[in-house]
C-alpha cells in the first residue's frame, strides 16, 4: 500500500487472523503499518483476547507508525467531526489523525465515515 494509510482497529484485526482478501493482505504485508494511539488502545482492550493473540498483537503495533499525540489539529478536526458528523470520540480522533496527516483511512467500516468529505477511505475488502 505504501505510504499514506492509516488501518483501522478492525482491518487490523482482519489481516491478523488471516480474513483479508490475499490482494489487501499482500498489500499490508508490504508497509509498514500506521496507526492512531486509539487504535492501540482498542487492540489491547479486551480481557477476552488470548495470549498467543497478544503477542501477535505486540509484534504489530511494534513495527507500526504510532500516531500518539493528539495535537490542536488534530484535537480541532476531532471536535468538529464529533460536532458535525456525530461520530463517537474514538472514530473522530482516528479520522482526525488521518485528515490531519494526510493519510487514507483503512476501514472495514466505511459507513460510519463515508459521509466526511474530507476524509479518504480504503476498504481492504474492496482493494483489487
């Protein structure tokens, strides 16, 4: 995919437990990932998640580009997406760190975002 993608907590996940589509998992396989603070927070949340899992999930975010400073672009485009487009706070400060940087949200979830004009989205289930 190259440089510019920010990957969502559940594209994420996706390409972790071997769901993706071979075309978008080759593509992740060949960056290196880009993540905001929140998808971080969200990837180690739950109590439920085994072990083995976490240490896929350590070597992840080890390799990853961590986004883990919410400045006042990004605190300010986070505001206004929550004001405008009711977007719950960890979906508003993930699309603010993208818009803010320039990068392509990769999301399974386009439909929360779709309707935020300045925001590019990929569905790694749509990549061909």
């Amino acid at each position: 995919m190259g440089p510019g993608y920010l990957m969502d907590t559940n594209a994420i996940i996706d390409f972790l437990v071997g769901k993706l589509p071979t075309q978008a998992r080759e593509k992740i396989q060949n960056t290196r990932p880009e993540i905001s603070v929140i998808t971080q927070l969200e990837l180690f949340s739950s109590s439920k998640t085994p072990p083995h899992e976490i240490l896929r999930l350590n070597a992840f975010v080890k390799v990853a580009k961590i986004y883990n400073v919410i400045d006042e672009q990004v605190l300010g485009q986070a505001i206004l997406l929550r004001r405008n487009f009711k977007l719950k706070t960890p979906d508003a400060i993930i699309a603010a760190t993208a818009i803010a940087n320039g990068l392509t949200l990769i999301t399974r979830n386009v439909k929360d975002f779709d309707n935020i004009p300045a925001l590019a989205l990929l569905n790694p289930w749509e990549i061909a």
